[in-house]
C-alpha cells in the first residue's frame, strides 16, 4: 500500500503539472514565463495575460531563439492541457529543466 501511495506522489511530482489557483503565485515567486501552445488564432480569441504564443507545433524550432537559458521556468498551457503536455515532453528532450504543464489548460479557467 505505501509503495502505491509513494508511486503516485513521485508520478504527480514527475508530472510538472501545476493548477490555475497556483499559476499567478508561481509566475511572481519564480519567475516562470508563460506559453501558449495552441495555434495563433486561438492565441487571439483569447489568452491569459502576459503569456506569449508559441504553437506547440512550432515549440522545436522556435523556443531556443526566445529562451536560451534551460533552468528558467516555464509554464505551458493549452486548451485542454494535453498539446502542452506533448509540448513538455520535447522540451524536456531540447534540455529544458523547469518545465510545467497547466493543469486542464485553459478549460481549467473557463470552467469555474
């Protein structure tokens, strides 16, 4: 019971995810950068204040001329949080340390 219990705390923790309610705190108290992944035209229909818009199908090519430090925090959101949890997952590959996903993306927000 407490090995099953301790693979589901490390899993969450391994996960990056972080909720809405966190977001505004983690931003100010690590100065984390925040991307949307979707596409430019959801970007325009509406976004969360100060995120910049990097499609997740563009992440690869484009986040090391806007990032280059790797250990800088960055929080990735969507609308659902699943294109941002791929998108994650290749920044992790390109080296990037601190990143986090946004926990139900911008449906998290809406859905209130």
């Amino acid at each position: 019971m407490i090995n099953t219990i301790r693979k589901i705390f490390y899993r969450c923790i391994e996960n990056k995810e972080i909720s809405y309610k966190e977001l505004n705190e983690f931003i100010k108290n690590k100065g984390a950068l925040l991307i949307d992944v979707r596409s430019s035209q959801e970007y325009d229909e509406g976004h969360i204040n100060g995120a910049i818009n990097i499609p997740s199908y563009n992440i690869k090519k484009e986040i090391e001329k806007i990032i280059k430090n790797k250990n800088q925090p960055i929080i990735l959101y969507c609308a659902t949080g699943a294109r941002s949890k791929t998108a994650k997952t290749e920044l992790e590959k390109l080296g990037y340390e601190n990143v986090y996903n946004l926990k139900g993306g911008m449906d998290s927000i809406w859905v209130k």
